[in-house]
C-alpha cells in the first residue's frame, strides 16, 4: 500500500476540520461529518494531494464505535425481537437494489454484467474492489461510481432527513464520560480491533468498538460516551476520508460517468426509501432510522449519521453489519444472474 506523505494528512485535515467546524457553526446536520466530507471533496476535484492513513482511519472508527456503544442499554436491546423482520426486508432490499441497478447500468450505460454489479453493491467497497482487482469488471468505473455515490449519500442524507419532515430519532445520547474512562475503552478497542482485522471480518475497528464499548455500558462497568471533542475528531476525520477518494479518480473518468454515477444513486436510493417505508409502518420506527439502517453508504458513515441524529445505534449498526455478511454471499450469484439476463435481452 502506498505510504501517504504527512504534507498531503495535513493538508487533509486542516481542509476537513475547517469545513466540519463551518458546518457545525452553520447549524448542518451531522456537521462534522457532512462539513469535513463536502470541504475535502471540493480540495480534491482541485487536484491537491489529499488522504487519510489507514492508522487514522482505523482510530476515528474505534471512536465511532465506541460511541455507538455507549448507547446500547437493556431498553434498547428489549426492540431487538422485532429485528428479524426488518432484516429481511433489508435482505430484500440489497438484492433488488444490485440487481435493478445494475441492469441499469449494463443496459443503458454499456457497462459490462461484472463492472455493473460490483459498482451498484451498496457499502462495502473494499470487498468489490477486491474482487475487480482480481480481474472482474473494470476498477476504474467501480471506483467512480462508488465513491460519487458514497458522498452524495454522506452529504445529503441528514439534510434530507433533517429537512423535509421526517420525526427525528429520539434516542438521547448518553452524557459524556470521564476523557481518562474513554480513553482507556478506546485504546482497549483499537488494540482488540488490530486482532480482528487478522480475519476478514468488516469494518472490525467499528465493530470491535461497539462490541467493547457495549458490554462494558450494559454491564455497568462503564457510562457516558466519549468527550464530545473526541466524537467531533471521529466523525471530522471519517468525512476527510471519504471526500479524499476523489484525490486520486481522473476529471475524464469522472466527467464520463457522471451521468451513470447519479442515476445509480438515485435509483439506489429510491429503492432504499421503498422498502424502509413499510418496515416503518409495521414496526412503528421511526422511518429516518430504518433509511439510514436500509441507505446504500458505508457502514461507518451511517453509523455516525445514525449518532448524528438520534437513532437507535444498535438497530443501526446491526442491520449494517448483517448488510455487509450477506454481501459477502451474494455478490457472485448476482454477477451471474445479471449476466444471463443482459446476454438473453441481447439475444
């Protein structure tokens, strides 16, 4: 893996810290995260020398993570018997979400069964670019179309949940703990999380943070959540990265899949919203929570949307995490499938 230069970290941050405290002044939902995102995307399509280390990144997950955690009460948990269906429906949704997407794609953008699946697979794009590296579709139009798709859902999400209407979360954050207390769970978790990355388990740092951070709140070994300033870094530093993905994507390659990039995300989008609707309704959740629980972005960017804005983290973070496992069992079966059907619509 290519070493980033300091100059380029510090360029990063200083642009992203600056933007998420804009936001944050501006009264922008999810501020530090949509600020930091927008502010280094925009020194990226500028061509400046832009990236997050993986060290970095891997310590504003934990953060995330813990955070996430500190949330996670016997309340909280008692919904979970009605989780299993939201699940499924959420298995629904990514299957449709890959399939009709990537027909899209391969039917009206030209874009070949391989490079269409792997481009419209919702949140895990380590996994995809794995699998195009080993010679499957093209890495340069799944790149773009993810990343354009990840920021647009980063950025406008809590705007649109903010602004149009929808009831807001009504989980109230836990009061902030002792900085020596959350230091210590986040160093406890950062250090489980570089054993877990051993594995191929997704978004370990995240997870490990919840997990460690969960059980110690639910068993009264731990309370409060971590110093605001320290969940303010967190997210600053998750949204300079994902606005830095653009850094190294070429004007041509962005100015030829604009087009496909946006209706993928519209089109992803969308389905998102049919089918949290009725999960909403059924369940009486809140229908900002399951959207977010159900969007096709990152897993450590709607979690911290999901913080951001008051919803259940563990009804967030769970359904997620499940999204990511069925990922890994699906993708192939998808690639195929589109396959057959673009190769019969031809024939």
């Amino acid at each position: 893996m290519t070493k980033i230069p300091l100059r380029s970290v510090l360029i990063t941050l200083v642009i992203g810290f600056s933007g998420a405290t804009a936001a944050a002044l501006a009264g922008v939902p999810a501020a530090p995260l949509v600020g930091a995102s927008i502010a280094v995307s925009i020194a990226a399509l500028s061509r400046l020398p832009l990236g997050i280390p993986n060290l970095l990144r891997n310590f504003a997950f934990t953060i995330i993570g813990c955070s996430l955690g500190s949330g996670i009460t016997k309340e909280a948990l008692s919904q979970a018997v009605h989780w299993p269906i939201s699940l499924f429906f959420l298995g629904l949704a990514v299957g449709t979400i890959i399939l009709v997407g990537s027909w899209v794609l391969a039917r009206f953008y030209a874009q070949t069964p391989e490079t269409a699946v792997l481009s419209t697979t919702p949140g895990v794009i380590a996994y995809v670019l794995a699998i195009a590296a080993g010679g499957v579709g093209d890495v340069r139009t799944i790149i773009v179309i993810q990343n354009i798709r990840l920021v647009l859902v980063t950025t406008l999400l809590p705007f649109i949940l903010t602004h149009l209407g929808f009831a807001p979360g009504h989980i109230e954050p836990q009061a902030s703990g002792s900085l020596f207390g959350s230091l210590v769970v986040i160093a406890l978790a950062f250090a489980m999380g570089i054993v877990a990355q051993r594995w191929p388990i997704p978004a370990a740092f995240l997870l490990v943070g919840v997990l460690v951070s969960g059980v110690g709140h639910y068993l009264g070994m731990v309370s409060g959540r971590p110093p605001v300033p320290l969940i303010f870094c967190g997210f600053t530093i998750t949204g300079s990265m994902v606005g830095a993905r653009f850094s190294s994507i070429p004007m041509a390659d962005l100015r030829r899949l604009l087009a496909a990039s946006l209706i993928c995300a519209l089109i992803t989008g969308l389905l998102a919203v049919g089918f949290a609707y009725p999960v909403s309704v059924m369940l009486d959740i809140p229908f900002g929570q399951v959207f977010v629980a159900f969007a096709p972005g990152g897993v450590e960017a709607m979690a911290a949307i999901a913080l951001a804005l008051g919803y259940d983290p563990a009804y967030v973070a769970t359904h997620h995490l499940f999204r990511l496992l069925l990922l890994f069992l699906i993708v192939p079966f998808c690639i195929r499938i589109v396959a057959r059907t673009v190769r019969e619509h031809e024939s």
